[in-house]
C-alpha cells in the first residue's frame, strides 16, 4: 500500500511538473522539487536537486544546483546561485544561560522542555500579515554560490550578495555586501540613480515594455535619458 502511495505520488509530481512547464514556462532540472504550495510567476527554472519549499519565485527567477529555499518571497528577475540555503528558527544569544530549546521553547525539540510557556521567539514573524514568508528576496537581485541566509531578512531590490556571504540583518537595496556576518563594501550606484531605479521599478513594467527597453539596459546613464525622454 505505502509503495502504491509514493508512485501515485511521484506520478502526480511529474504531471504537474508538466503543467507548469507548458502554462508558465517553468522549467525543471533532474531531482528538482517543490511544495505543492509553491507559487511561480513565469519563466522560472529550478536547477539540478534545488528545493522551493512554501516559497513563491517571482518572473524570470531561478534557483542554482542544490539551492534550498523556505519560507521565502523571492522577486522579480532574481538570480539565486548554487547551494543557497534559508535557515529558519533561532536560539537566544544573550541574557539565556543555554541556547538549548529546553529552556526557552515549549515545542520539545529533544523529547521534553523545562517550561510551560514560551520564553523566546523561535521564528521571524511573517514578511506579510497572513502570508508564511519570513525571508524576502527582492527583484533584481544576485546572489552568490554557498550563501546563508538567516530567517527574518529581507534582502533589498537590485542587491548582490557575494559567494559565501551569511546574511543575518536585512540588505539595503542596490547594495553589494559579502562576509561572514555580510557587511556592505559599496553601493552600486549613487543615491540618486538608486532612487531613480526604485521608483521606476522596472521589473513591474509589462514584457513588452521591458523587450522594447533591453538594449538600454547596459548603460544605467542611456536608460535614464531614454525614458526621460519619452
């Protein structure tokens, strides 16, 4: 009966599969998965044993070869690297004696806890009220092979993380940062294009708007005299 289950089940995936890839142009690499509440904006593609796990992937977006992400809203053209990860919960790091669930968490991580109570939030509040993202990865952003990215960030529009990076505090947008924990090394552009970018929000403009504009998008300079011009 149990190996009954899993062929349905394995059927079921590969149908669906299927049907994401002929409506949204999905596409799927060897051992790729993703939670049947999963949402796609179009034209995404999972790389090879990647994982999109009660997250939704914004238009063009993709994951790299063994990327794992959770509870994520992940933007527009975002390109996510290899072996990406999204840790969620937390333990107390200060004030609390241990950092052993048993004595902040009533959820019995080992089999049993010293309190009847909540003593520490295990988990970020979601991004959104009635949504269950904790972690936001906004548009255009690029993220380097091995990151980590802790639950609670949100990670700004047109940023770049840099390989190896461990992102444990949000990320202003157009920022490129990298470390372990990340800090900024620069911005960049200057604030006034970074402005100027955030409010024309580009990847909300319709394809054929951004089809007719591509040749411009080498040069931030041409882009804005084009468009200011129009």
């Amino acid at each position: 009966m149990e190996r009954i289950k899993k062929i349905i089940a394995l059927i079921y995936k590969r149908l669906l599969k299927l049907k994401l890839s002929n409506s949204k142009k999905i596409e799927f690499g060897p051992y790729s998965s993703f939670s049947k509440n999963t949402k796609f904006g179009g034209y995404n593609f999972l790389s090879t044993k990647s994982k999109l796990i009660n997250s939704e992937i914004g238009f063009a977006s993709y994951l790299g070869i063994e990327t794992e992400i959770k509870n994520c809203k992940i933007g527009k053209f975002s390109s996510i690297g290899p072996y990406v990860k999204c840790i969620l919960g937390n333990h107390p790091t200060d004030t609390f004696v241990s950092t052993h669930p048993s004595f902040f968490s009533t959820r019995k991580q080992s089999g049993f806890s010293f309190v009847k109570e909540q003593l520490f939030e295990e988990f970020a509040k979601p991004i959104e009220k009635g949504s269950g993202y904790t972690i936001e990865i906004g548009n255009d952003v690029w993220i380097g092979a091995r990151v980590t990215i802790l639950d609670g960030v949100r990670i700004g529009d047109g940023s770049i993380i840099a390989s190896g990076a461990l992102i444990n505090k949000n990320i202003p947008p157009y920022s490129i940062v990298g470390g372990v924990p990340a800090k900024i090394i620069k911005m960049r552009f200057d604030e006034e294009t970074i402005n100027y970018l955030l409010k024309l929000k580009w990847w909300d403009k319709d394809y054929s708007w951004i089809e007719k504009n591509s040749y411009l998008f080498s040069d931030i300079k041409k882009l804005k005299k084009a468009i200011t011009n129009e």
